[in-house]
C-alpha cells in the first residue's frame, strides 16, 4: 500500500514557469496543503536561524560571479520601528547564489534582460543580478536608498557585465515609467513576504509591473505560516505558482527555513496583461 508520502509526491505537478528553464513543482489548490508540506518536511524551526549572514557585523563578504563581495550593514538602524532591510536575510544569499549557479547551469538568461528588484534592503541579490549581466533597477523605501546605493558603488566597480540603478519602490504606489516601460523581463524579491499588511500592497506592485513575459523569482523565509498561507492564497489568484526544489538550488546555500518559488502573471480576461 502507497504510503502517504508516496501519495503527496505522485499527486505532485512539474511545470516550467516563465522564462525559468528548469521545472518546478505547482502549488495550486489549497495553500494550507503548500504550507504543511513545507513546515512539516523541512522542518524550518529545527534547523539554524540566520546561517549565512551575521546581522550584528557591519559587513557581509560573499564570494559571487569571481567578486568577493563586500556589503555594509547597519544593525544599529534595525532597532528603529518599520525597518527590516537594514542587514542581510539569509533568504537574499540563498537567492543570490541560486541566480549565480542557475545562470551557470543555463537555467536562467540575465544577460542584457531588464531586472526589477523589489524590497532590496542592502542589495546582494540585485548587485549579483548585474554581475550576472542583467539591466537592474533596485528598489525599496526613500529611507533604504542610501545604504542601498552605498553597496551598488562598492560591489559595481570596473568590468561589470551589466548595470544597476537605485529608485525608489514603495508597494502599492504608481509606479515610476522607467519600471513598467517596457516591462522588466525578471522581477526578483528576497524576503519581501514578511507582513500581512505588505502583502496586498506587494501584490498591487506585481500586478501593475508584470506581464505574462515577466518571470517573478521570490525567496521567502519560512517564518510565519500564516502570512506565506496568506500570500499564496491571495497570489494563486492572480498568478501562477511553482516551488523550485533545493536540488536546483546552490548547493552550497540551500536551507530547510527558505523556500524559492517562480511566479508568472495568469492570462485572462479578469487579469488582462498591459
Ligand atoms: C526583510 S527585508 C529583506 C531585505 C533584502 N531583500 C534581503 O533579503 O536581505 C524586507 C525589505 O522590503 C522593504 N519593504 C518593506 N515594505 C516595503 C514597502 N511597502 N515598499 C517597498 N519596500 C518595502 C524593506 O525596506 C526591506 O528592505
């Protein structure tokens, strides 16, 4: 007799998503189930919390795309009410090094492609995106960009292969037309699912700077199971949802408290594309 296990893998549909070349399991029905699977398989709480940033330092190093990179950090300003972007989160390094190994692998084009990162904090996953050759816009609140700009300069000097510019992004607002015209080819986001409230505004965001030629890559802590049940439940409606197994992950930078998933806007009538 099938165990249960065996029933939940053989119920499982692999997809290709967007412009994400490898396959990725769908997440459709019932969010709770996504979530279970997740806090009950990989068991986030057991594992350690925060293993490959240290947010008290004042400086990440990170070896990515033959840099070593050096990121500031300001673990003073944490303390200050609202903000969250001020150090690193483990899930931007994962995220980071995914895009690094699946450029590598030939799972993902960046060169020359227009790359919209949202909530960048201090700017790891977006300062490897043009590395990796991409055209990036990095975002996040008015109160985010110094320190934000501060690592682009630091990290993006000589010979890069493609190229990084700072705005301002506030979720839910209108949005900037050097965003939205054209389209960005990718949208990426590390650790921006964090509060119920963001979630609406984040998904207004989505909506507006997303086509269905847009591929959205998400990296989410596995925190709270009541906001990312929130956001999936919410998200399902408007886009397509597939998880990235950690075997595609670097293998170097998977962890059982992060989870990867790859968005694409659905295409109808309710949902119609710009
Ligand atoms: C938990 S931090 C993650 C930072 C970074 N992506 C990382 O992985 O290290 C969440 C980021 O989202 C930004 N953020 C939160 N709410 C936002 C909003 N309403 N509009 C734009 N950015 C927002 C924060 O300023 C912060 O940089």
């Amino acid at each position: 007799m099938a165990g249960e296990e065996e029933v939940a893998e053989a119920e499982d549909v692999m997809v290709k998503l967007g412009s994400y070349r490898g396959t990725v399991r769908l997440v459709s029905g019932d969010p709770t189930e996504e979530i279970m699977l997740l806090w009950g398989i990989q068991q986030p709480t057991l594992s350690k919390h925060n293993a490959f940033v240290c947010q008290s330092s004042l400086q990440l190093h990170l070896d990515a795309c033959g840099r070593s990179l050096s990121i500031l950090q300001s673990p003073s300003s944490m303390s200050s009410p609202g903000v969250t972007g001020a150090v690193m989160w483990d899930s931007g390094v994962v995220l980071g090094k995914f895009l690094e190994h699946a450029v590598e692998s030939g799972m993902i084009l960046l060169q020359g492609k227009k790359v919209v990162e949202l909530g960048s904090g201090c700017g790891l996953v977006g300062c490897i995106a043009s590395l990796l050759g991409a055209q990036v816009i990095l975002t996040d609140l008015p109160d985010r960009l110094r320190l934000l700009k501060k690592n682009v300069e630091a990290n993006l000097y000589g010979d890069v292969k493609g190229s990084a510019t700072v705005n301002e992004l506030i979720w839910g607002d209108n949005l900037d037309p050097e965003m939205s015209e054209p389209l960005p080819g990718y949208v990426l986001g590390s650790d921006v699912i964090y509060s119920e409230e963001a979630v609406t505004d984040l998904l207004t965001t989505l909506l507006e700077l997303c086509g269905t030629q847009t591929t959205i890559i998400f990296a989410g802590e596995l925190r709270n199971d009541a906001v990312l049940e929130y956001f999936l439940e919410t998200a399902m409606k408007l886009f397509i949802i597939g998880r990235v197994d950690q075997s595609q992950w670097h293998p170097d930078y998977c962890s059982p408290r992060v989870v990867i998933y790859v968005l694409v806007k659905k295409q109808n009538r309710e949902n119609e594309d710009h």
